[in-house]
C-alpha cells in the first residue's frame, strides 16, 4: 500500500470509528461490537505511529487518553458562563412565569432537567472540538480539554451541516450511578475514601492528572446552551435540535410548556419519574424559548433573567430513633451514628444515619426515641436534620454524650476548635491500633496487597500486629497456619510486605498516619525537609515553613515524635529499611546552582515538567509560588496575570523559554565520579564473605 492509500484510510477509519461512537455513545444503539470497534481503532493507532504528521490532533484514538500529567491552564471564557437564579417554591417559580408573561405577552416556555454534575464549555472551530473549559469563577475556568476527549459522549468532530464556523457548547458533565457505583466499589476494595455523590465524582475526575484515568471512569455529557456571535436560530429549541443533529448528547426529556399550569405538570411529573433515570438530576430549569425575548429580558450581573431553576426537594423520611453507636477512628475520633428503625428513603431502606459530633446532637436537642427526619441530599449515608417534636415521648431526657471511649475505656478529649471528641489513648485502644494498620498498607501509602481490614483484625487478634512496626516482622509459619489464610495468601503478603521497602519517602510519611498530615500535606513537607529525621527533629516553627502546613498540624507531628511509642515504632522502621529520605537527582551542572526558579504557563518546545526536571539537573530548585525568595520566573504562553503582576511588583526576573534554554545550554557538566564497569562475569561477583 502507498503512503496515500495509508493516508485515505486513516481518514475513512477517523470517519467510521466517529460514527460508531456516537451511535455507542450518544444515541445508544450500537452498530458494531467492542471487538470490531476495537479493531478498527487499531488499525488506526498503528497508521498513526507510521505517520504521526498525518494524525488528527481530534482523532478517535486520542479518546483512550495519555497518561501524561497535565496542569490546568486557567483561560478565560469568550462568553462568561453564568449561573441560575434557583428556588426550592413552585409559588416563586409562579410569580416569575407571571412576571414574564405580563412584561411580554405571549411566551413559550422550554422545561428540562436539571442535570446534577458539573458544568462545562466545550468550544468547536470549524466543526472540531478546540477546547474544553470548567466554569470556574466564571469568567475563568480551567482548561480541560486532554480529560474531556477521553469522553465518548462529545464528539471530537461535529457531523452534518451547517453548524456555525466558531461556537461554544454549554452542557453538565456527569457520572451515571452505574459508573459512580462501580468507581465507589473499587475504591472500597482499596481502601480508599467513598466518593459523596455522583457529581463530586464528576467534578474530581474531570481534574485528575490522568487522562487514562478518565477515559475509565465512565463519564458522560449532556448540553444545553450554546453561545456565539450571530448565531442563526431563533428559539432555544431550534438550537438544541440542531446541536443534535450535529452528534451532540441533547435530552429528550424536554417540554415546551405555554403556561404555568404545564411547567407545573412537567415538573410533579419528573420529580417522580426522575428516580427511574440512570443519572442525578437536582430539579427542573425553565427557560424562555424566543432568543429575541430573551435578550429583551437581559441578564443581571451573575444570572440571565429569562432562566429560571427550579430545586426539588431533598428526599426526606420520619423515623425513629433507635440508639447511638460511637465509632472510633484510628486518630481516636469519635463519631456517633445513628440506628434508626427502617424506612424507605430514594430507593433505599436506610437504616443508619450519620450526626456529625456532640454540638449537633445538642442543637438540634436529638433525644432517644425521637422521631428525627432524615434526609439524602445526594450523599451515601443520610443525615439527621430535625426533630419532629409533636411526637416526642413525654419522658423523654436530653442525651447524654458519652464521656469515655466505648472500646477502651479511656476518658474523653476534646481539642481547642475541634467539633470532635477523641480518644487519647492511640497506643492500646483497638480500633485506633487497626484503623492506623489499615491506613499504614492502603494503596496510596505502603501499597501491601492482600492485607486487608478482616486479615489485619486476624493477625491483631492472634498477637502478632499490635503496631505497624510489626508488618516487617511477621513470622512467615505462624502466619500460613491462621485460619483462612494458607501458604499462598501469606506468601503475597510478605512479598507486599517486601515490595513497600522500595515505597517512597513522602508516601511513607503519609503512612505513618500522624493526625492532619493527608497524601498532599505529606508531600510538601518531605519536600521541604528531605528527611524524617529533620521532619523529627523541627520545632512547631520550623514546620510551619513548609507549605500549607499551619500551627495546627506542626503541633500534630511535634507531638507524634514527643510519644516514646511512636518514636520506638519509627526506629524500628528504620531498621525494617524503609525510606527515611527524600531521592534527590545528581545535578548534571551548576548552572542555576542556588537558584529558585518558578516555571509557569505553557511551553513550545517542552511539557512543565520536562522544564522543572531541567531546572533540577543544572542544580535549581523548584517553587510553586512567587515570593521575594525566586530568583526568577520562565514564563510560557498564557502564564496567569496574578503571576505576573505579582512577579513585577517584588522585581521578579521573567524570562521567556529561549532565554532560560541560553542559560542552561551552554553549561559546563559537573565531573562525573567515574565508574568501572566491570568486564566479565567472574570480577563483575563479589567475592563471598568479604562484603560484609
Ligand atoms: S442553563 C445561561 N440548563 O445548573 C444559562 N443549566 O445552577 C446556562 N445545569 O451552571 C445554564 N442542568 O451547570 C442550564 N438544563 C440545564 C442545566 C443547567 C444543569 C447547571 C449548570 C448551571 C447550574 C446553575
């Protein structure tokens, strides 16, 4: 085959394999099976590694996401995104329909859902999807775009005719439950917090750094709004029907209503029906259809006046309060829960509710035997927001909070502006000791697999964990002839156990489990001090100088390494050999030897973090913000204008891509230790016993 046949295949694989994923993914009706699809896809990933200058930047293929980590651009929207104006009263939503009529005349309402996920502006040029932004604050918004690809609902390429040359689409990403489901199960197994709601889950993963990670989470997108100059429509729902024969996800639930008897019906109509849709929708928005009426109603400063959303009420249910149990966290935090007698609430039976501490049980006067209302609101666990006190038992008392731990004993703290009750005795109370183990080995800390919740109680139960430091001295007998557990299951432990000794420094910090100091916090702070033993060694001072660390935490790890406990605990695993200190790159030359350099913006010829990486090698150091303390900043194209400002203002130098590159190139290589490699396999052996 010639390279032009090659190339004409390319784009008819382009064309069908978009075909094919709009009938996959928008109109739910797919022609081929995965199989097929896959094989098309590629044929055309390999056309594309033989001639990369032919690949689409829009192809199919760029849909399965790079694992490249991207940094949001903040950019500024064309068109502002507004937001809604929104009432919870259909006596409200009334009085605006009747305002409306009354200033107009005769008007045509368009009812749709409200579609609970976060919202997105997707601008198309020449009928290619250019750019995605978040809302933001909106007027700037974070520039999406590699995340959105990824989802098979937006067409990277528009279909049909007649769309204008440049527009911008407005719709809400959003997470069907299916997907939220699936992602909250995996993240059970993994130890991982549960996500609230399907539209934080939207939200958050529309900002992870892994487009990859994206593509696999099973996002979806609906749109609602278009915006662009002279747009050739005249009502709202010529312009969603058009966008939908563009390939463009639009819903069908949609309603012209004539009057404020029909949005009535539309609405009671979906607050019911909605429960049986596969996504999350909070309430109705009405819309005036006329696009020359509405630009007579104009906007206000955040909201158009020819909008309107309508939120349905959260689920709520009456039932009795049953008892309370306190959980202990593993930093000995105390939570109540509540049991409740069983009732039916969003489709679920609930039978626990979450109270958040002892204030909201007082203020609320929450009191055994009570008939509390529960509501839903979008999160998992329903919490109690009131008392039906008509229906209070004539003898009932005010609860009585508890005053010691419910599994040791241990009498009750509770710190300076802190909601929470802990319980102070982390060294021999159970749960604290097994929830630290369980944080110690989840994935984002030491990674062990096969050391589950259930296997760590195991083990704690028969004597053999009583700290984290007993991880690396587990006995590989003893552990094979627990019940349920057997050769192969200890054998994938202790090689988990072996693997986390190459887990690195900041993780292990964040393992430790020392009260407020989260994965970032960790992060910053092994940064700042490269070592556990300086981090040991700090004064509530000290700490606080690394970023986003406050008193509040430095007080938390001064007094993690004040308690002899966890001071044995470390030194043991030390000695174990995990990392204690942060890897630091050889510099390969001096040329910024000393120097603090900020890199921001986006570059031409490098990604930011092939720039930072440069910026280490000629013995530099990285910084996220500019202060007095940066020597000076390289600024790509679109570098923030607070950054800038701020840059100037304290006479930051700024140089541009090329001026840093003259600095770094022509630099004279640090001497490298040299090393002898070694000739054949006889030298290349240490000779036995004299290593050691
Ligand atoms: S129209 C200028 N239509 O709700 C009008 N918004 O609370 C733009 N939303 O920011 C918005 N479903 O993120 C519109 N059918 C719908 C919607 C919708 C959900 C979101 C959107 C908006 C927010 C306001």
């Amino acid at each position: 085959m010639s390279r032009n046949d090659d190339i004409r295949r390319m784009r008819q694989l382009e064309q069908e394999l978009d075909y094919h994923s709009q009938r996959y993914y928008v109109d739910n009706a797919p022609e081929i099976s995965d199989f097929e699809f896959d094989a098309l896809l590629r044929e055309l990933q390999d056309l594309e590694a033989t001639y990369p200058e032919e690949a689409d930047p829009n192809s199919p293929t760029k849909r399965v996401g790079s694992d490249l980590t991207t940094e949001f651009e903040s950019v500024e929207h064309r068109y502002p995104m507004q937001s809604l104006a929104n009432t919870y009263s259909s006596e409200e939503l009334g009085e605006w329909i009747d305002r409306i009529v009354k200033e107009l005349g005769e008007v045509e309402f368009v009812a749709e859902l409200k579609f609970d996920g976060t919202a997105i502006s997707l601008c198309y040029e020449n009928g290619a999807l250019k750019r995605a932004v978040t809302r933001g604050d909106g007027r700037r918004g974070d520039d999406v775009t590699n995340n959105v690809r990824t989802i098979g609902a937006i067409p990277l390429k528009l279909r049909g005719e007649g769309y204008p040359a440049m527009f911008e689409i407005r719709g809400e990403i959003i997470m069907p439950y299916a997907s939220f489901d699936r992602l909250n199960r995996e993240r059970e197994a993994a130890g991982e917090p549960l996500l609230a709601n399907p539209r934080n889950a939207a939200a958050g993963t529309l900002k992870l750094q892994s487009s990859q990670t994206v593509a696999h989470r099973g996002l979806d997108c609906t749109l609602y709004h278009l915006a662009g100059d002279n747009l050739p429509y005249t009502t709202h729902a010529e312009m969603l029907s058009a966008a939908r024969g563009w390939g463009f996800k639009i819903s069908d639930h949609t309603a012209i209503c004539r009057s404020r008897e029909e949005v009535e019906k539309f609405i009671a109509y979906w607050d019911t029906e909605r429960k049986a849709l596969p996504y999350a929708t909070d309430g109705v928005v009405i819309k005036v259809n006329s696009y020359a009426q509405q630009r007579t109603l104009g906007s206000t400063a955040k909201a158009p006046r020819w909008a309107v959303a309508y939120k349905f009420q959260a689920e709520k249910a009456l039932t009795k309060l049953v008892s309370v149990d306190f959980q202990v966290g593993r930093t000995g935090a105390i939570t109540p829960v509540a049991n409740l007698e069983p009732v039916q609430l969003a489709g679920t039976v609930v039978k626990r509710a979450s109270i958040h501490n002892a204030d909201q049980i007082a203020q609320l006067d929450i009191r055994l035997g009570d008939m509390v209302y529960i509501e839903k609101g979008g999160e998992i666990i329903p919490k109690i927001t009131g008392v039906e006190l008509s229906m209070r038992p004539t003898d009932s008392k005010p609860f009585e909070y508890i005053t010691h731990c419910p599994e040791c004993g241990s009498e009750l703290v509770r710190f300076e502006g802190e909601a929470k009750h802990y319980c102070p005795n982390q060294s021999d109370c159970p749960p604290q000791i097994v929830g630290r183990i369980e944080h110690f080995v989840k994935r984002k800390a030491m990674d062990i697999e096969g050391l589950g919740g259930e296997t760590i109680e195991l083990l704690w139960q028969n004597g053999m964990l009583k700290d984290i430091a007993d991880i690396y001295h587990l006995d590989p007998v003893q552990l094979a002839s627990l019940p349920r557990l057997g050769e192969k299951s200890a054998a994938n432990i202790l090689e988990g156990v072996r693997r986390s000794k190459e887990v690195s420094f900041e993780r292990v910090l964040f393992a430790l489990g020392i009260r407020f100091v989260g994965e970032t916090t960790a992060k910053y702070i092994a940064t700042h001090f490269l070592s556990l033993d300086a981090i040991a060694l700090a004064s509530v001072e000290e700490l606080a100088e690394a970023e986003e660390v406050g008193e509040k935490i430095a007080r938390s790890i001064t007094d993690y390494f004040a308690d002899e406990n966890n001071r044995r605990i470390v030194e043991s695993l030390r000695e174990a050999g995990l990392k204690f200190d942060m890897e630091i790159k050889q510099p390969t030359s001096n040329a910024l030897m000393g120097k603090s350099v900020v890199i921001s913006g986006k570059f031409a010829g490098r990604s930011r973090d092939d720039m930072k990486a440069l910026v280490e090698e000629h013995g530099g150091k990285n910084l996220a913000a500019v202060s007095a303390n940066v020597d000076f900043i390289v600024a790509g194209e679109n570098m923030g204008p607070a950054k800038r400002q701020k840059a100037e203002k304290l006479g930051v130098k700024i140089l541009s891509e090329e001026e840093f590159m003259a600095l770094i190139e022509g630099a004279e290589p640090i001497e490298k230790k040299t090393v002898v490699e070694p000739k054949t396999e006889a030298e290349a052996k240490p000779i036995q016993g004299t290593l050691f």
